[in-house]
C-alpha cells in the first residue's frame, strides 16, 4: 500500500477509445442461441439469469426482457462473489430492485459451500410452485433456463448443483474464454425428488454495446474475448479505472515506485522485469529487440482477473450509496 506521504500524481479524467465499433460482437451463434431459446420457453417452469458480481449494473444492460418472456419466475445470480467488494452489498441489491429485479442471490460457484448456490434450488422450486405453469402444470420435474452473458459461470453453476446436490460428476463443458458454450444444450438433472432438469445456453451479449464504458468494464472481466478489444488497450482502461477509484494496490504488487498514469510506462516495467522480448524487423531490415507488452498487458490484466490487484465493484460509480 502507498504511505500518506506519497505524493499522487495527476490523472486522466475521462478514458477515450477512437471508434466503438470495437465493442461490436454478436457472433452467429447467439442469435442462433436466443432463437433456440425462445422456442423452448414453453417447456421452461423458471429462468436463472446469472451475471458477474463485478459488474450487477453494466453486466445487466444485455437485454433478454425483448426476447424471452418476463412472465417466468426469475432469479437473478451474481456470481464470482470472491472476487467483487463486498461493501456494496446493500446498495447492489438497492439499485437492482429499482430495475424490478428480486430474488437475488449472490454466488461463488468454486466454493463448494456456498451459502447462494445452496438457496437456489429451494427458491427455485417456491418460485415455481407459487406460479401458474400453465401447459407445465401437470408435470412433476421442473426445468430451469440458466441465460446470461458470456463466461460469467453459467456452467459452473450447473456442475456445481450438479456435484453438491447428486454426486455426480461434471455434464457441462467449462472454459475460460467468453463464448464457450455454443447452442442450447441437452438437459441436465440436477437433482432428484423432485427430478430438476437444467438447460445451459450460449452466453448473449446485445448486438451492440452503446456506452463505452460499459463495454469496456464487460470486456476487462471477460465477457468477450481479449483480441476484439485488444489486451493492451483493455490494460489502459483498467489503469485508468485503478487511477480514478484511488486503487493502489497494483503499485506494491508491480513493485512500482509510485502509480502512473502511462500504459505504455507500466507496461515496458512489466516486460523488462519478466525479460519478455520480440524480435522484431525494423524498416532498413535490420533485427530490433522491444518489450514484449501483449505479455505484460495479458500479465496485468490476469492479476485483476484473479483478484491479486484487490476486490472491486466495477460499477461503484453507478451505485447511489456506499455504505456496507
């Protein structure tokens, strides 16, 4: 941590890209997916929309009300707990409950007690029983939809039920890239007595992310793959977002002398404390030796990611109070 006497130096105050057509991606595969899952609807008793607690505010702008139905039952989970600042608890669940979201649980689906996952089976089943099912209503098993935005644990949670509840191995393929899971999957059981199936499905992303801000904040956490936005450039937007929130832990744990506000400073710190270089050619031919900074930008931003830079709430700014 930086001393009191520290002198911190000036930053940016605003972050600039020069187009937002790099926040495009919608591949071909969601809106296939959002097809299949509209068709699949009536055999649905309740949805699980599950989000990234990092990001509850921005991570919720992907919007599934225009294309699936908002008369099912809904729970709405805000995973990797773990990694998130928890003092924002309260004002999180405030200002999603403006939004007409209840029913929220927050989660850690690596934790194999987790308090969240342990609720969502039970509330599920209230949920369901206290709706009308309609063409379902004769049917004694329960189907759960799990929706949300890429690589934010929607098949972590399903092996976690999985695990927990059956003793059962994994059914649900897992990957760290956003964009794993590719259809509609088969269903999965993941209990008995009363025998619940879960769908899995594509992770959805709206065709296009008008607020910069928010579109970056869902690439840092990795809601879209890295090269789309460039890692150096997802590397200066989280030293800047650091900077602005007065977060200084990346200076002890880089080893710096005091924060900055330069990228490209970092960046070259980073490369030449590791030893990472590129040979590259220069314009008369000749082989010139530079900082490898797609390393030290994939370096820095996985610290993030893993939580060793501290735990933060992405959206605290859109948040209307920051008491516990």
């Amino acid at each position: 941590m930086m001393s009191p006497g520290n002198v911190i130096p000036k930053f940016r105050d605003s972050f600039n890209i020069a187009t937002k057509d790099i926040l495009r991606w919608f591949p071909g595969h969601m809106g296939k997916g959002i097809k299949q899952m509209q068709k699949q609807l009536k055999n649905i008793d309740c949805l699980i929309e599950v989000h990234d607690a990092r990001v509850p505010i921005s991570g919720h702008y992907a919007d599934f009300t225009n294309t699936l139905s908002g008369i099912k039952p809904h729970i709405f989970i805000l995973n990797k707990m773990d990694l998130t600042n928890m003092k924002f608890k309260n004002s999180i669940i405030e200002t999603l409950n403006q939004k007409g979201l209840s029913n929220i649980l927050f989660t850690n689906f690596k934790d194999e007690k987790c308090k969240g996952a342990a609720k969502l089976l039970p509330l599920a089943q209230k949920l369901i029983k206290e709706s009308n099912r309609y063409n379902r209503s004769q049917e004694s098993s329960f189907q759960i939809m799990i929706i949300g935005v890429p690589n934010v644990g929607k098949s972590s949670l399903i092996n976690r039920l999985r695990n927990n509840i059956l003793h059962k191995s994994s059914a649900a393929h897992v990957g760290a890239i956003a964009g794993i899971t590719r259809s509609v999957s088969t269903r999965i059981k993941v209990s008995e007595k009363p025998d619940i199936y879960i769908l899995d499905t594509p992770g959805i992303l709206a065709p296009k992310v008008d607020d910069i801000h928010t579109g970056l904040k869902l690439a840092l956490i990795g809601c879209m793959q890295d090269h789309l936005v460039g890692p150096e450039m997802l590397a200066d937007f989280l030293l800047f977002w650091l900077n602005k929130q007065k977060q200084f832990d990346y200076v002890e744990k880089l080893e710096l002398t005091e924060p900055h506000d330069s990228i490209s400073h970092v960046l070259v710190y980073i490369a030449a404390k590791f030893k990472k270089t590129l040979r590259v050619k220069n314009y008369d031919g000749k082989i010139i030796i530079k900082p490898d900074l797609r390393f030290a930008a994939e370096y820095f931003l996985s610290l993030f990611r893993k939580g060793q830079l501290g735990y933060y709430c992405l959206d605290e700014d859109l948040l209307p109070t920051r008491r516990k």
